[in-house]
C-alpha cells in the first residue's frame, strides 16, 4: 500500500536531493560542460561575505518571526476557538491572506508602502511616507511584518484546533476553585497548548528558510544586501551569476539546517506521539 508514495516520494524528493548534492562538487554555469572541483564550492561558499550575511539575515527573520507572530496567533487562535457568532466572523476574516499567493501580498505592500502614492497619500499620514523599503534599517522589519501578516492566519487555525480539543471539564473544576480568565490561561490553556506550539515554531522556523517569492518580489534583496536572506542568495547565485555548483551548496546548506532545526526542537521538547491530556 505504501510503494506508490515511497516511490513518488524518491522520484520528486530523493533522487533531485542526490543530484544537488552532486552539483555542489562541480564548477557549471548551467550551459557548458560540468568540470569537477571538490571541494573548492563548500570552501568559498562557507568563506563568501555575502553567504555569512545571508545567514545572519534568515537568523534574524526566523527570531523575529517567531516572536512576533507566536504570541499573536496564540491569542487569535484562543480567541476564535469560543463560541459565538462573531468570532466565527472573526475567524473567516482572519483566514482571507491564507487564500493570496505570497507574490500577490508582495505587490499589494509594495504599492501600499510606496511614498509616492502609497497608503501615507491615501490616508493623508505624512508619518507614513517614508521609504520603508529603500532604506536599509527599515526593510529588514518590513519584511517581517509582512510575512506575519501573511502566515499568522496559517498559526492561528493550529492554536485554535488546540484549543478545541482541550476538555471543557478542566475550564468548569477551575471556576469552581475561583481561578480567573488569565489563570485558566496561564494553568490550563497554555500547558495543554505545548504540543501544538512545539508543531508552530517548527513550522515558523524551518519555513523561514523558504521565504524566496515574497522577498523576491517585495525588495529584490535590497536595498543593498539588506533582505538578501538566503534562500534569495541560493537564486541570485545561481540564476543571476550563473554559478549552479555554489547556488547547490547554498540548497544542501539549506536542506541540512531544516532538517537540524526541525529535529533539535522535536528532541529538546521530548517530543513523542500520544495525547496531550496524557496525565490529567
């Protein structure tokens, strides 16, 4: 039963992993013949200024989202997941960005960060018309809010299926001992939450080595070198300077760190299979 997915599974996933691999050893622009050098791609690419920028810069991504969206989706998700009709309103209006591509968003907040005639010229707010993404201290944070605003819907639809499946009986013996909204929080939602926030932030930080379509479209990498996150760097590398034997570097370099920090955090947390009410 499971040999046509081990199968599709090692035609569209193993079998183009080898062949990277095997691309991060050779010198090829994508057009001559392929010619052999070693170790010669991992040396320059691990010593390249611009990849240890790269990196430094998807770090940071990955901190910033994780903490700006944690907090929000945990909020939103314990919000939507009572009962009532407008938070049933508030659930579908949160979800609308999960249903817009990536380039889309990035074309809308370009227009609507824009000095020119951006959002500060439509709302007559000259504290907005700066050049949010021209200028080097602010475009890295623009980015951020961004990619928030586009995948804390995804976040908060996992805390609110958490909270869903929390019994009601906990929330009820906790009244009756007289504990408060942010108690029952604090004491109850939270620790039956911490499966549920353990599969977010490895979702969040792992998918922070994929943001390429919307920094793409919404900076080019710049100003400068300034959003040049990596999986950016693994493109222009390639497609731009025509070095494929280096952009493959960068994807191994990518793929090695997803699958480090998705099994470090499953193996700090003890992560294991079973229910969270395990214990109650």
């Amino acid at each position: 039963m499971a040999a046509p997915a081990l199968i599709f599974f090692g035609v569209f996933a193993l079998v183009p992993l080898v062949g990277v691999v095997v691309l991060s050893f050779v010198h090829w622009d994508g057009i001559a013949p392929m010619t052999w050098a070693a170790w010669d791609n991992w040396s320059d690419v691990l010593t390249d200024p611009a990849t240890l920028n790269a990196v430094w810069l998807s770090v940071k991504v990955m901190v910033f989202s994780w903490l700006v969206q944690t907090p929000i989706s945990l909020l939103l998700g314990v919000l939507v997941a009572g009962r009532g009709r407008y938070r049933a309103l508030l659930g579908v209006l949160y979800f609308l960005p999960m249903l817009l591509s990536s380039a889309a968003i990035a074309i809308a907040f370009k227009a609507l960060l824009d000095p020119n005639f951006g959002m500060s010229l439509a709302l007559d707010a000259t504290w907005l018309a700066k050049d949010w993404l021209g200028d080097a201290d602010l475009a890295l944070y623009v980015v951020v809010f961004v990619i928030a605003w586009q995948f804390v819907p995804f976040h908060t639809l996992l805390y609110q299926a958490g909270v869903r499946q929390i019994p009601a009986s906990l929330y009820e013996a906790a009244q009756l001992d007289g504990a408060g909204t942010v108690r029952q929080f604090l004491h109850i939602t939270l620790p039956q939450l911490r499966y549920t926030i353990i599969t977010s932030s490895t979702l969040m930080m792992v998918g922070s080595l994929t943001y390429f379509d919307l920094v793409f479209v919404l900076t080019g990498g710049g100003p400068g070198d300034a959003t040049r996150m990596l999986p950016l760097h693994m493109y222009l590398t390639g497609f731009s300077s025509d070095e494929m034997g280096k952009a493959s570097t960068l994807a191994v370099l990518l793929v090695v760190t997803g699958l480090t920090l998705a099994l470090g955090l499953s193996r700090w947390a003890n992560f294991r299979r079973g229910s969270q009410l395990e214990g109650v």
